[in-house]
C-alpha cells in the first residue's frame, strides 16, 4: 500500500482533513464546522476528523508518513505558535507542541496563505513554477508569496499581509482594524457598494444585470488591479492565482482585473505576469498542507 500523509486545514469556520498520497491524490477528505472554545478543543477536534479520514481513506498512523497544516493568521515557525484571532482569541498559542502530543505523526505547520500558494504551485494553476503570488480575496485579504521556489515569511513571519496595502492618501477610520487594501477590496467592501448584506448577493444582483451592484463590482475592481500591480512590481512574478470566496465569481473580475493591471504595475512585470484563477479552489489548502508534509521527508 502507497504511504500518505495527513493533511489539515484549519480554517475561521470550518476544519478540513485529508488523506493524500504522495503524488497529491486525495484518498478521502472531511470538512466540518470547527470547533473553536480553546486551541485544545479544535486540537481533540482535529484529532477526532483525523482518525475518521484514515479510517475512511483504509489506512491507519502506520501507513501516515507525516502530517501538514495550514491556519488563518500568522504562524511562527520557530516557537511553534500561532496567533488566530478568529478562532482562540488576540493571543498567540502554542499549536505545534498540542498538535504534537495528540498525533502520533511528525507535523509541520504554516499559514494558510503559504498554503494556498503550495498547492496552487504543485498542482494547480501555477503548476512548476517558481516566482507565484497566490491573492486571497474574501472576508478579508491575504497572499502567499513564493520568490526563487522559496516562501516568503518575513522577520516576524507575517509577510503577506498585504490587505494593510495604503492605496489611498485619505486615512479612514475602517483601515486601523484591517488595512487599506481589505477595507476597500474585500467582500464586505463590496457588500457595503453594493448596499447588500453579502457580497454573494451583490453578486448574483449584478449577473442579473443590476447597475448599482455592477457599478459596485467595477470600483472593486479598481482596488483589486491597483493591489496586484503593486504585488507584481515589487515580486516580479511569473504568475498571480486568485482565490478565496470573491473570486468563486471569476467571470466578473478576472478579465476586469486583468485589463487594469497593466496601467499601473512596472512595464515589464506586468507583461511577465500572468493573472490566473485558482485551479484547486478549497482544496489548494489541504493540497499545501500535503506537501508541507511531504517535504519534511
């Protein structure tokens, strides 16, 4: 039987847990709303959806070669600690060492965004490349940066963080919590334009035909391209991936965004730069935390 690895993403509202063969084939995959009181409860939780994907993929620890995980927020790898607001509160909580003492597998641990990214480069739509930006654009706004095949972390491993952006020279209120960027481009940016409660429903206004929900996407995007040329004229890459819950409507922002960049991002990059949707969509995490795992053997 193919060894595997356990992959784990922990997201602000749900856990996914996967059991993925070493050539990204997923044997069996859980998604279930995540339990959130203490690192401790998800960390049982994760254990519990582990034993349940093994059991369902036929496998068992013994056939696991190692596991991966991806969490929201900022991990360090060094102590081993991870700072999710979403899910155990404003402090940072040592999630490597609880993940340790209920699996009996090696785990390696990274934010989601690094994550995304990874996946999208082993098997998606960045496939064998080196120099990627993977932009996710949802609830908020984040990005994993691979530069020369090498992530980028940063000194206190928060690069990435780019919905802190400052796309405009007017400071508001709405920026000291999220950042510039998030505050004007993210979904509930465009909810608020929109004059809907979602930005889903601002969506489906606008596949409708609506002018105010269009007129809402259209300025959207203007923040978007200004975002991912700055994005590609600081990183040169070869291709940007946009992902998370916004993009699941692609067909109204790629081609937007892919017009617009251009004005603003350094020449040449930006004729360089290939701007692509995620070809993995939820799975480009659990495939990330995979080859986290993965590249510890």
């Amino acid at each position: 039987m193919r060894k595997a690895v356990l992959a784990i993403d922990i997201g602000g509202t749900k856990l996914a847990t996967a059991a993925v063969e070493a050539d990204g084939r997923i044997r069996a995959w859980r998604k279930a709303p995540i339990v959130r009181e203490s690192v401790h409860a998800t960390v049982n939780q994760i254990a519990e959806e582990a034993g349940l994907v093994l059991a369902e993929a036929g496998l068992d620890w013994r056939d696991m070669e190692g596991a991966g995980a991806i969490v929201p927020g900022i991990y360090r790898e060094k102590e081993g600690s991870a700072w999710a607001p979403n899910l155990w509160g404003d402090q940072y909580v040592e999630l490597n060492a609880a993940l340790g003492q209920r699996l009996p597998v090696a785990i390696r641990i990274d934010s989601d965004r690094a994550g995304y990214v990874l996946g999208e480069q082993w098997l998606g739509a960045a496939h064998g490349l080196s120099d990627v930006v993977f932009l996710a654009v949802g609830t908020g706004i984040g990005a994993g940066i691979l530069s020369g095949g090498r992530l980028i972390r940063g000194a206190g491993d928060i690069a990435g963080a780019v919905g802190w952006f400052a796309l405009q020279p007017e400071f508001k209120d709405a920026y000291r919590n999220c950042g510039c960027w998030e505050a004007e481009a993210a979904g509930p940016a465009l909810a608020h334009r929109g004059g809907e409660t979602s930005a889903e429903l601002v969506v489906e206004a606008a596949r409708r035909g609506g002018e105010k929900a269009r007129a809402a996407i259209h300025q959207t995007v203007g923040y978007l391209a200004m975002g991912i040329a700055n994005l590609i004229s600081v990183f040169n890459p070869e291709m940007v991936v946009l992902g998370g819950g916004l993009m699941q409507a692609g067909e109204l922002f790629l081609e937007p965004i892919r017009r617009a960049v251009p004005q603003w991002a350094q020449p040449y990059s930006a004729r360089q730069a290939r701007i692509e949707l995620s070809a993995l969509g939820e799975s480009a995490g659990l495939l990330g935390a995979a080859k986290l795992a993965l590249e510890m053997n």
